[in-house]
C-alpha cells in the first residue's frame, strides 16, 4: 500500500478544502482527482458530463487511479464525489493509501452548495432532496471504503485536520 491520504465524501463535504490544509501541514503536494481529468481533458466536469455523459466521466475516474497508483505516493489526493461509487474503484483506492471519508449531513452540504452552479447533478429543481437523495444512496459506499470517517458537520478545519491526523499516523 502506498502512503497516501484520500480524501472521499459527498460534493460539499470539504475534500479540496481540508486536502489543501493537510498538505500544508504535512508538508505534501495534493492532487484532485477532478482537476486532474479536467487538465487531461481540457474541459470542466460540467463539460465532460454535459458532452460524454456521467458514465464516461467515472470511466476517466477509473484511470485516473490507476495512473496515481503509479505516480502517487506520500501526497494528499482529493477524490470526486462519484469516484467510490464504481465497485473496482475500491480496490484501487485502498492500495493508494489510507481512505478517509468526510462525512457532512445534507444540511452542510446545501449550505455549502446552494449557489454553486457547477454541480452538475445538483441542476434540478428542489436541490436539497436530490442532496438527501444522494447522500443516502452513496453513503454505505462512502463508509465501505473507508479506513476512517470524520464527521466535518459543524467542525472546524483545525477540529478536521486533527481528527485525520490522530487516526491516520
């Protein structure tokens, strides 16, 4: 197993944020999984489901692990919301490192959300369902992969990083 960190969670929970964070504090680079397929791509998310569709979007996603599970190692990797949901994606994960879910209740993340307009599969029209929606289907794939949950609901960064990193090291 490499010596990663990934950070999983529903859109909103805060995985780019705190990713940022802990890779001050331990002094390592983090990647985005979403950005890295939009460079690749040379298109936004948004843009690769609204033109390939979501089902070639968690395609990338699949490679995405399978080239950081050849480049990656001691960095902090932020996955796409999605990421976990395809099964064969598991496996590539917990041989990236140590998994770390950050669970938010759908309260946090239609807090966090609500006048984000480049959440593909929050366009609809009562957000705040397809949030409660989603959440409760993804959330037993969240906790499946994961080495570890942190409840980021009403915590701070610093209450965040320090949960994460009693747990991990």
């Amino acid at each position: 197993m490499k010596d990663n960190i990934i950070l999983i969670g529903f859109m909103g929970s805060g995985k780019t944020s705190v990713g940022i964070k802990l890779s001050y504090r331990l002094k390592r680079t983090m990647i985005d999984t979403d950005k890295w397929i939009e460079q690749k791509q040379k298109m936004t998310v948004s843009e690769i489901f609204a033109s390939l569709g979501e089902e070639e979007f968690r395609r990338m996603e699949t490679q995405c692990l399978k080239k950081l599970l050849d480049l990656a190692d001691g960095q902090i990797i932020s996955a796409g919301g999605g990421l976990p949901l395809r099964e064969e994606n598991h496996q590539l994960l917990r041989q990236l490192g140590k998994v770390v879910y950050l669970k938010a209740d759908p309260e946090t993340v239609y807090e966090r959300l609500k006048s984000d307009s480049t959440r593909p599969l929050l366009q609809v029209a009562d957000p705040k369902e397809r949030i409660k929606t989603l959440l409760f289907q993804r959330e037993p794939v969240y906790e499946a992969c994961a080495d570890m949950i942190v409840d980021v609901s009403g915590k701070s960064f610093d209450e965040i990083l320090d949960s994460i990193l009693i747990n991990i090291m």
